[in-house]
C-alpha cells in the first residue's frame, strides 16, 4: 500500500477534503491520511509514497523531516530543498531572464542589526546607500515587503521618500524588497498544480481579505493563454509543484507581482466552492500520479530548469 500524507497545520478544509478525494477514487494500492510523526530516525523512511506539504515554512521542524523523507524516497510536494533556498527576490531576478515582466525591485539591508553582528560585520556595505539611485529606479508610489514572503504581513504603501523612511524604521530585522507599484486594470491569482494544472482566478488585492475572489474580471481567450504561458514557465523554471501566481494587468500586460507561494491559501471560505473544488481535484489527481511513479530509495522530487540546466552545465566539466 502507497500512502499519500498531507502535512498541516491549522487549517482544516483543504486537508480534509483532499484526504476524502484521494481516497474516493478507490485506486488500487493508493491511500491517503493526515500525515503522523511520532519519532524522526536519520536515513529511515517516513513510509509515505508522497507528502504535500503546507506548513513547514512555519516550522522547521517539518523541514528537516520531510528532507529526510525526501532523501529516502518520498515524493514532497513542494521540494524542501528548492524551498528552503528560494526567495520572493531570487525570483523576480529568475524572471528578468525568462522574459516575465515583474515590477523594478530592489532588496534592502535590514534596518536593524542582525542578532549576533554589529558595525564591523558591514564593511562591505556602503553606508548611506544610493538612496537617491533606488528611488528614481523604483518611483513613488512603491511598495515595500519582506523579501522572505509572509503573506499580507509587514507590507507598506510607500508615497515618498519620507514615507519610506518612517516606515522602513518600523521593520527591525527583517529584509524588505522595495517594488515599483504597478497600476493595474485588472488582477488574477493563478493556482498551478504538477507544471500542468492551471486555475485562473480573478482576484481583487484591493479589497478585505474574504473579498479578494469576487472580482469578476472576464479574460478573453488570447488573454488567458498568455496568463497560463506564463505561470507554465514561471514554475517550470522554479520547479514547484504547487504554487500561485499572481499577475497585474497594466495596459494588457501581465506582471509578475507575487509567485512564491508554495502553501497557498486553498480554503473554501476564501477562494470559494468553485476554486476550492478545483483544487482539491487536482491536488488529488496529481498525487495519485505522483505516488504510482514513485519509487522507495531514489529521488522523487520535481527540480526546476534553473537547477536542472545548472546541474547539467557542471556535468560538461
């Protein structure tokens, strides 16, 4: 029997559900569970064929446990590696080669003093910064956010110079990104399931937060192949398995504003039946994939192009 474990915190809806699909198809061989961990051997296997994770960005813990699973065969949905490794600012980066438009970033040194350094751990920086530099690349309006993620935490709205100041004092030891603001006509969240799967959503940043998904933006048909094009490419680069995209519309162009997402909000009271329906679908369907390909003692895991044409770049030497 291969078991497909859903690894989570708090919330309650998607993991539900998605453990009662898997198991509703009454595949062959296949079963699915909440995932349960009573004790973490070195090199021993978790026994689970799969896990989708959507909590250990918040637990570390989690982390080092489903890297472990990972190395002895699981298939992790998403890549505790690659997600340990990545940032919101890596991929903005990652699109300027791949031809995705992304608002003009820039990343910020931490206001504060990390823990455990002091003046001399920064003499290569250069104090002030070209702060006159950033903001003419930036402009105003911005908006500045940890470059770690975090959801709708920490995020400012940024008028001017003075305005960024005040509030840049406010984040202590967090690194900021500091994002050109895109003035949009219209707005989608964008899941994206297996590099396959793709679920366009009108989506409203605008509004409080259990209003997000009432907009009613009606894509025509070319609009939504050059939006699905893109999320195609973003996580085929990136590797994730399951993510979101976000994408700002300013005269007909699509932005990049937010494709970190490996844990994305996926509960029915905020996406809606429709979308929550959708996900869990192929959520499932996708896990019963990946469990049937899987194989006990080899690598399992889904790397992205940037890793894959890395790695294949050393092998030439």
């Amino acid at each position: 029997m291969k078991k497909i474990g859903i690894l989570h915190g708090k919330e309650r809806s998607f993991p539900e559900a998605f453990v009662e699909r898997v198991n509703s198809k009454k595949i062959d061989g296949i079963m699915a569970e909440p995932v349960r961990i009573d004790k973490v051997m070195q090199g021993e296997s978790s026994g689970y064929a799969v896990i989708i994770d959507r909590i250990s960005q918040d637990v570390p813990f989690y982390r080092a446990f489903l890297k472990n699973a990972a190395i002895c065969g699981t298939a992790v949905i998403n890549n505790p590696f690659w997600w340990s490794a990545d940032e919101k600012f890596f991929n903005n980066c990652l699109a300027t080669k791949i031809d995705v438009p992304v608002p003009k970033t820039v990343i910020l040194p931490s206001r504060d003093l990390p823990a455990d350094t002091s003046e001399a751990s920064f003499s290569n920086l250069a104090y002030p910064l070209d702060w006159e530099g950033i903001f003419k690349y930036v402009g105003f309006p911005a908006y500045m956010k940890p470059f770690a993620g975090g959801g709708w935490k920490n995020v400012y709205k940024l008028h001017d110079m003075d305005d960024f100041f005040t509030k840049h004092a406010e984040t202590g030891e967090l690194v900021m990104l500091l994002q050109e603001e895109i003035v949009f006509e219209e707005y989608y969240r964008c899941y994206c399931i297996g590099g396959k799967h793709v679920r366009i959503m009108s989506y409203e940043p605008r509004n409080p937060h259990h209003l997000r998904y009432v907009a009613d933006f009606k894509p025509d048909a070319a609009k939504l192949k050059m939006m699905e094009d893109i999320v195609l490419r973003i996580n085929h680069y990136l590797g994730y398995d399951f993510n979101t995209v976000e994408l700002a519309l300013r005269d007909g162009v699509p932005y990049a504003i937010d494709f970190c997402n490996p844990a994305p909000d996926a509960d029915i009271n905020s996406v809606g039946q429709e979308n929550f329906d959708w996900v869990v679908e192929a959520a499932a369907s996708f896990a019963i994939e990946k469990a049937l390909a899987q194989t006990d003692g080899t690598d399992n895991l889904t790397w992205g192009e940037y890793i894959k044409r890395g790695s294949a770049k050393q092998t030439l030497y």
